[in-house]
C-alpha cells in the first residue's frame, strides 16, 4: 500500500515539478539578484503569516479527518474549519491594508495579505484532499497552481509589473487550483460549526503553530540578517541556492510523507500499534533509500544542474551553497518526515514546541556571527547548525513521549555505502556537451544505485523481484 501510494503521488508531482523548474530557470534569467530578494522577503513574510494564523487548521483537519468517520461528522469539522478561516482572514485583510499605509517599504503589504490569504486557502484544500487519500485531486490541484503561477508570472515580467505581478499571479493561481476541492464545502452550515470540534483542533494546532512559527525563523533568519548586513542582492543569491534545493530535495521527499503519514495514522487507528510501528518502519527505510541518493547526486552534478536551470548572475553561487544547504535539508527531512511523527503519534505536539525553539535560538544566535565572518556562505553554515540542533532535540524529546522503533542501522549503512559507491562512478563520467553529460550521469548514477541495492538486497528488493518475475512466468 505504501508503495502504490507513493508511486501515485509521485506521479502527481511530475507537471508541478516540471513548472516549478521552468519558474526558476525563468525567474533567475528575467529578474536581478536584488528583484529577486525582494520577492523572496515577501513570500517569506506571507508564509509567515499563513504559519502563525492558519497552520493549526490545515494541520487539525489533516490530523482528524480520518477519524471522523461519518459524513455527518465530517460536515462540524469541515463547517468549523471554513467559519475559522474566513473569520481570520478578515482580520489578516484588515492588518494588511493598515500596514501598508502605515509603513514606508519596498514590501507591498496588501500583496503579502493577498498571498497569506490565498495561499493558506490553497494549502487546506490541499491537505483535505491528501487526508481523504484522494491522491487525483491533490495532483489536479497542484498542477493548475504551478501552471497558472509560472506563466503568469512571466507575463507580468514581460509586461513590466515586476514583483508584484509575478506574487499576484500567484495569488490567483492559488484561487483557481482550489475550485477542484470545492465539493467538500458544499455542506457548510454555521448551525454545523461546534465549539468542541474547535478546542480540539487548537488543542492539536496551536501548539504546532509556535513549532512553525520558530521553523520560520530557522529558515527565514538568515534572510533577514543578510539583507541587513550585505543588502537584498545577497538575499536573492542565497535564496534562489536554498530555494532551489530545498525545492528538490523537499518536493520528492514530501511524496513519501504524503502517501506515507496517512497509512501510519490508519494503521495505528485500525490496527493497533505492532501494525503501527511496521509502517513507521516501511517508511523511515523508503525515505532513507530515496532521500540519500537523491542529496549525493545533487551535490556531484550541482555544475551542470545550476548551469541548466540557473541564470547567470546566480550560478556561480549556486554551485558554492548548494553542497552544504542540501546536508542541511536533508536533516530537515528526516525530522519532518520520520522523527516528527513521534509528537503526532503521541498527540504531544506541545514538547515538540521545545525543539524549534532550540533550532531557532541557535539560528538567531550563529546567523550574525558566521555571516559577518563569511558573508552569504555564514547563513548557509548558520541553518545547517539551526537543523542539526533542532533534529537532536527532536529525536531526544520524540523518544520521551512515544515508542518509536529502533532505528535500522544495517539498512543505513547500505544506502551510505551505496551512495559512495555511486558517486564515484559518476565523478570518473567526462562528455563535452552539457545536456549529454548530465543526462548520462543520472542515468548511470541511477543504475549503479538500483543494482547496488539489488545486490545487497535493500527491504527483500531482489526476492520481490523474483517473486514477481515467477509469478509472471507461472501465468504464462
């Protein structure tokens, strides 16, 4: 089940990934280092918002969807979670359009309101349709959203609008991706909305929110500390480094959390826990085994990746950060997707809290002092540290509130070995043209990686595959 789920949201990924690619190769060809920190301190401070004021309902409905079994019991939550959202937002419009009167900056504050409000609707639509397991939808979704958001946002560049365009064609793409969903809100009534469904959701969500909340912080400092230190240009080379990583490194990752969570939940709900703790282990070792490889291939063609899709002003530094903010990430994703799921498992999500703020202080705390020793590369070494404080306190706190199993250290110990072994051969690969050099590189670099697993049979790989293959042969 977990396989066919994740191939099926894998599946779901592969137009939004296309255009999100074809978005930053065009973004970083059309706008400047500086045009492009500005729009990148914008989206950081509309996901700001969106964390702070609408995380706890997307992550509620997500965590309690399944439970409510019945669709009269579903219509109090979808009823509560609807009535919050609109009265919140109100209070986020108003804000907005006060801010921006009042405050003299480069920053569009009305714009900000927009892409909190649309994109906090996006992202509970979203997540409605990936805890009803209805994977189509979620991919429908996401499509139109990358489409609409990379073609208009390069025909707001060409037409002159500059930032502004390109953030309120996002905003639209986010409203038209949610008219797929909106079959679930049909029943909303306010005699449905109940008061015990909201405590519970905050209960669950609020907690989370300060979790999310200090995660922005880990990942937003750095920007804010260079724009003041060295000025937007170096916010813009930094983050089209870490956004483009993280794209990468996160986007893939999250089909394995995506189809992977729900099973868990299922599988504690329904099953019990030995059934429970199987799954968390059919899922640490699948993310370990696509996470890895895709982190070491990464780093070993970053030359001709950033040459691909990288303007030129950003290239440069590109192939500098990526290295150091792909190990970064990848401590992200094994907290996010894996040892994080402890506190959700537990229903504990308050102590998780302890976590980020630790992460976040070591952020606040490394961020000044590395950039001023070593400008844009600081803010790099300054959220690994954040990541790694934050991933320790994770799995100490996660293993005081619930029984996760023990890690498989043999399995781990394959996909290192794996991944060197795959690295060099890809290193001794030499072409003169560039789309064939890397084209052969992931080719190979892929087949080294499968036939070393096969080898050392990783989760049964080679007695999966005779099984099928006799089964094939017997039915013949």
């Amino acid at each position: 089940m977990l396989f066919k789920h994740s191939f099926i949201y894998a599946i779901t990924q592969i137009l939004p990934a296309a255009m999100t690619l074809i978005g930053i190769s065009v973004f970083t060809r059309l706008l400047s280092p500086e045009d492009y920190g500005l729009y990148s301190l914008t989206l950081l401070l509309a996901a700001a918002g969106t964390t702070i004021f609408y995380q706890w309902l997307s992550l509620s409905l997500g965590r309690y969807y399944q439970e409510y079994v019945h669709s009269d019991q579903k219509v109090f939550l979808l009823s509560t979670t609807l009535l919050s959202f609109v009265l919140i937002s109100v209070v986020i419009a108003i804000v907005s359009g006060i801010l921006n009167l009042v405050l003299e900056s480069e920053i569009n504050f009305v714009v900000v309101g927009a892409v909190i409000l649309s994109g906090a609707w996006f992202e509970i639509n979203k997540r409605l349709s990936n805890a009803d397991l209805k994977p189509s939808s979620y991919a429908i979704s996401l499509g139109i959203k990358s489409t609409l958001a990379v073609f208009g946002g390069y025909v707001a560049i060409l037409a002159g609008f500059g930032v502004s365009g390109i953030l309120i064609a996002l905003c639209t793409s986010f409203c038209v991706a949610t008219l797929v969903q909106y079959r679930y809100w049909m029943g909303f009534s306010v005699s449905k909305v109940s008061k015990p469904v909201f405590y519970k959701m905050a209960d669950y969500g609020l907690p989370l929110t300060l979790t999310f909340l200090m995660l922005f912080v880990i990942n937003g400092s750095g920007k804010f500390f260079l724009d003041q230190s060295i000025g937007k240009s170096a916010v813009g080379l930094f983050s089209v480094a870490f956004d483009f990583t993280q794209y990468i490194i996160l986007t893939i990752c999250a089909v394995l959390h995506l189809a992977g969570f729900p099973l868990i939940l299922k599988a504690y709900t329904e099953r019990g826990e030995a059934e429970g703790k199987k799954q968390l282990l059919k899922s640490f070792n699948l993310l370990l085994c696509i996470s890895m490889p895709i982190v070491f291939g990464l780093i070993v063609t970053v030359d001709e990746v950033t040459a691909i899709f990288l303007g030129n002003e950003f290239r440069e530094s590109a192939v500098i950060y990526i290295p150091i903010l792909s190990i970064a990430l990848l401590t992200m994703v094994f907290k996010s997707y894996y040892f994080d799921y402890a506190f959700q498992l537990a229903k504990n999500t308050k102590l998780q809290v302890v976590g980020v703020i630790a992460g976040a202080i070591a952020s606040f705390v490394s961020n000044p002092i590395l950039i001023s020793y070593f400008g844009i590369m600081g803010a790099c070494y300054a959220i690994l540290i954040s990541f790694l404080v934050y991933l320790f306190v994770c799995i100490y706190l996660g293993n005081k509130v619930f029984d996760m199993p023990r890690l498989p250290w043999l399995n781990i110990s394959k996909i290192i070995f794996a991944c060197v072994l795959m690295v060099i051969v890809v290193k001794i690969i030499k072409f003169e043209n560039l789309y064939i050099l890397i084209s052969v590189k992931i080719l190979i670099g892929t087949l080294a990686y499968t036939v070393l697993l096969w080898i050392m049979n990783y989760l049964g790989l080679r007695n999966i595959v005779k099984l099928k293959l006799s089964k094939n042969i017997t039915f013949k």
